[in-house]
C-alpha cells in the first residue's frame, strides 16, 4: 500500500510509531518506509516533536542514590587501575657498569616513576570531572523523561487526529496536547471522559484552552477503560453523574504503553 496516497493512514501510523504502540512487523516496514519515502519520515518526524514536547510538564524523577553510588564506584576502580598501569610502564633496570651510574638510573627511574604517577593522577582526575559532567547532563535528561504508561490519540468524525493523551500514573498526572486546529468557542468548553466497559460516563476533568495542559487523576479512574471522548459543553462543563450533555468531539481508544 502507498501510504503517501492514504494521508489519514499515514498520520495514524506514525502518531503510533512515536508514541510506542506500534510494534514487531508493522513497526520494522513502516521505519523502512520512512527511511525510503520523505513524506513519511516527515510525518513520522512530526509526531515525533508532538510527543517530546511534552516532556516541559512533566515532572523531575531523581535516579535512586544506590545508582551514583555504583558509578563513583566504578570511576574510583578505573582511575586505580590507569595509575598503576602507567607506573609499571616505566622499567627500572639499573646497568651493571659502576655504582656511581646505577645510583643515577636509579634516581632517574625513580623521578619517572613519580611523573607517570602525577601524570596518571592528574589524568584520572580530568576524566572524572569529564565524567562527573556527564553524569550531570545524564540526570538531567532523565529528570526530564516522562513515565508515560497509557496513551490515546482522540480522533474527529473524519478520523484526523485532534488530541493526544497519555497518562503518568507514578505522578497522577493526564496530559493533553491537541494536535489538531479545532478551537472551542469563548462561552464553550471542553469536557474529558472515560467511557468504562460498564456503566456510565466519568469525567475527568474540564480542559483549558491551552494546546497543552495537565489534569489530575488516579490509576483507578483510567485502569480497565477502554476509551476516551471529548465532548463540547458549556462554559465550566457539567457534573460527572449527568454525563455529556452535547456534542461528542473527539473519541479514541485508550491504550497501555508496553516497554
């Protein structure tokens, strides 16, 4: 199939590419594809920053402190090693040709062995800090890592991409970034769902106007559901137990991410 000719397709495909639910075979030909075809490594480009951008919300995770413990470790073990190394690199063989020259080799010897020692040590200490700079940079980037657990992509009636959804259940934490062009009007508002397997509609929160914004909610309120709709209410929205009250947007199926 020519995904260039199918557009809808080819957004789908790679909004699950970048998100992470697109696996095995399907994954495999569709990154073959996007390395052939520059419209679908543009599209597949694009989903790509959709989802990283979202990382500005989320929030700061720090590495468990047994983990930087086991890299000073290491660094330490490594930085001993090169000592040594660099200081039997330097043999001390004094010639059999006087006492007066072998007292000399040995002060040579000995002065050498000691310069390789400082070298080795001041070396050691550079890549440590080298190192150390690294670490940092690595937590940092970590720190800005979301731990992202279920994802959604909310379509509209003509099956076009309008909303993204995932779900931070370490944080409680439901981001929601549209990526489509539709803008609710002033005195309307937007209003999340969770459409469970059984009974009635659960609100989920009431969403601003911003492209992208956070609501807060527990595993209980999205484990076991399978879908998610947007629906189009008045100004603040509606109590959860009346359910939607107009026209549903936006709709799509929740998915668990598998790393």
């Amino acid at each position: 199939m020519n995904l260039i000719q199918h557009p809808e397709l080819l957004d789908r495909l790679a909004a699950a590419h970048a998100l992470g639910t697109l696996r095995g075979g399907a994954r495999r030909r569709f990154e073959a594809m996007a390395r052939e075809q520059a419209p679908v490594r543009a599209a597949a480009l694009v989903w790509q920053s959709r989802v990283s951008s979202m990382n500005e919300l989320q929030t700061p995770q720090q590495p468990a402190p047994a983990v930087w413990t086991r890299i000073e470790n290491l660094v330490q073990g490594e930085s001993q090693q090169q000592a040594m190394a660099a200081a039997r690199a330097q043999p001390v063989r004094p010639p059999a040709t006087g006492w007066l020259r072998s007292l000399a080799l040995w002060r040579g010897a000995t002065a050498a062995g000691a310069l390789a020692t400082v070298l080795a040590l001041v070396t050691a200490v550079g890549l440590r800090d080298n190192l150390g700079a690294q670490i940092n940079e690595l937590q940092a980037r970590l720190s800005t890592t979301p731990q992202i657990e279920y994802v959604a992509v909310l379509n509209d009636d003509q099956a076009s991409a309008s909303m993204l959804v995932t779900f931070d259940p370490k944080n409680g934490k439901l981001t929601l970034q549209r990526v489509g062009g539709f803008q609710e009007a002033s005195d309307k508002s937007l209003q999340l769902w969770a459409l469970p397997p059984s009974g009635g509609p659960r609100s989920l929160g009431v969403l601003s106007q911003e492209r992208l914004l956070q609501l807060t909610a527990g595993v209980g309120d999205v484990r076991e559901v399978p879908t998610l709709a947007i629906s189009l209410e008045p100004k603040g929205g509606v109590p959860s137990e009346r359910g939607p009250t107009g026209p549903v947007l936006f709709k799509g199926a929740l998915i668990q991410k598998m790393l």
